[in-house]
C-alpha cells in the first residue's frame, strides 16, 4: 500500500465522519433517540482515529536517529493500535453503556422524523468514504480476498480504514432499524436494543483490529510473494547460493533482510565484497522496500 493512496482514504473517512458527527449530535439533541447519541459518539472515535493515523503516518517519517537508527517506521503501527483502544473504549463501551441506560430508564422519542433522515444521509456520506477506501485497497491487495488482505497487509491503515467504514455503515442501518421501529411501534425498547447492538459490533470490530495490529507491532516477516522474489534475487547470481534469509519489516514501508549467502572456497574478499554489492543491488531492484540488506558470506558445507 502506498502512502499516498492510505492517506486519501483516511482524509475522505476523516472529513465525511466529522460531518457525520455533528448532524448526528444534533438529531440526538432533537429526538432523545439512544442510538442518535451513540452513532454520534461512534463518529467522534472514528474521526478521532483517523487523526491519529494521519500524527502516526508523520511521525513515521522522521529520520533515524542514533537512538532508533531503524528509524521510525513502526510509529504507524502504534497508532493504529490506540485506534483499535479508542473504538473499544469510546465508540464500543459507551453504546453499550447508553444501550442498557436506555433500556432501564425508558424515555421517548421525539420527531424522530429528523433522525431518520439524518441517518439516511449519513449511509449516503459514508458510502463514499467506504468507496474510497475500497477503491484504493483495490489498487494494492491484487488477487487476495478481503479476509487475506487484512490479515496479511502490513501496513495498518486501509485495514482500519476498511473495518471502520464497515462498522460505521452496519452500525448507521442498525440504528436506522431501531429508531423506525421505535417510532413505528411507540416502544422505545428497539431504540436501546439497536443501540446496544451498536456498541457489540464496534467492540467486536476493535478486537479483531487489535490482533492483526499487535501481529506487526511484534514484528512481521515480508509477504511470501516478496520473500520469493528476494530468494530469486539472490539465487541470480553466478556464484551465489542462498543458504538462510529472515526478513522483518520495520516500518510498512520499510523491509529488512539478512541472508547467508554461499560463495567459491578460491574468491578473494575483493570478489566476495563484488559479490554481496550486486546480490544487494538485485535485492533493491526486485523489492524497492528492502531499505537494510545485511548479507554474510559462507562456504556452502558439501553433504559427507
């Protein structure tokens, strides 16, 4: 994923749900509807995570210092997991919350009228913010299933972006749901339960958000589709052989590679050093991202 294209689709998601918030806030206001206030909170948090992905896409640009000479890279991938804590805690618990204070103190709703349309504009908004990121995933995730893609991407934000405008567009219709039945019946009750299906959907979404984030926090290797074509890369040359590579990203962006490479028992260090410069230049040219290649010289052991 390029950071150009994640960039667009958390700038779309950014300024639909800010939008989105504020309409929502006020149908909330004028219809005492539950599921009202808590779409408006939930748009709150995602607007709040998309900031926080665009702080986090930032500071992962800052040079290497001595102190982090990998640089900075793994800044997007700690981000996105305060994203993963703000949709649990804010958006996820707080309808949950609202849902049950519903349910236990019964109110009514008011024009409700104005929340449905609210809502309806709402799905329209947030549509176009899915279809951006949709687009943009699209351009990247090639042949993989939306499962695959998000399970295997190793940059985090289009997946955020992906499972938030999902969340966000479930969660717009089940409340849609509830506050039509409300009105339609008179039963507040429908309200609070789309309200508390709301906050079990966002929790469930921030879950699963946070086992993929905290898998490239602990460290990823690259994708086997790159790991191939290192392998390849390498094995190029006339001599060389690989014998052992790992690889671990250290930024979405940023790939490292160490491999053990064997060489002739009769090369001189002028032509090991010849060797390892052009098996490095291959690596480059097959996976731009391998931004540190470290590569050691072996004589391949002959099997007894």
């Amino acid at each position: 994923m390029s950071a150009e294209g994640g960039t667009k689709a958390i700038v779309a998601a950014l300024l639909a749900n800010t939008g989105i918030a504020v309409s929502k806030f006020v149908a909330a206001a004028i219809t005492g509807s539950a599921s009202m206030l808590a779409e408006g909170v939930h748009s709150v948090a995602d607007a709040s995570n998309q900031v926080l992905l665009l702080i986090g896409g930032k500071a992962s640009r800052k040079a290497a210092s001595p102190a982090h000479p990998f640089g900075y890279g793994r800044e997007r991938y700690i981000y996105a997991f305060i994203v993963s804590i703000v949709l649990f805690s804010i958006g996820g618990l707080y309808a949950m919350y609202e849902g049950y204070h519903k349910l236990s103190h019964h109110g009514e709703l008011t024009t409700p009228l104005v929340a449905v349309i609210v809502l309806v504009v709402a799905i329209i908004l947030e549509s176009f913010s899915l279809r951006t990121a949709v687009k943009e995933s699209n351009a990247v995730r090639g042949k993989q299933s939306w499962t695959q893609f998000i399970k295997g991407s190793r940059s985090p934000e289009l997946p955020v972006i992906l499972l938030e405008d999902v969340g966000a567009l479930v969660g717009l219709v089940l409340a849609l749901l509830g506050v039509s039945l409300s009105w339609a019946t008179g039963n507040i009750v429908f309200d609070a339960l789309g309200t508390l299906s709301i906050g079990v959907l966002l929790v469930l979404i921030a879950i699963v958000l946070a086992i993929e984030i905290r898998s490239m926090l602990i460290g990823e290797s690259a994708t086997l589709e790159d790991i191939a074509a290192i392998t390849t890369a390498i094995n190029e040359g006339d001599e060389n052989s690989l014998i052992h590579l790992k690889t671990l990203h250290i930024g979405p962006d940023e790939l490292l590679v160490a491999a053990k490479i064997g060489i002739g028992r009769s090369e001189t260090g002028e032509e090991v050093a010849a060797e390892i410069d052009a098996a490095e230049a291959r690596i480059r040219a097959a996976v731009p991202k391998a931004k540190l290649i470290y590569i050691e010289p072996d004589i391949p052991r002959v099997a007894a």
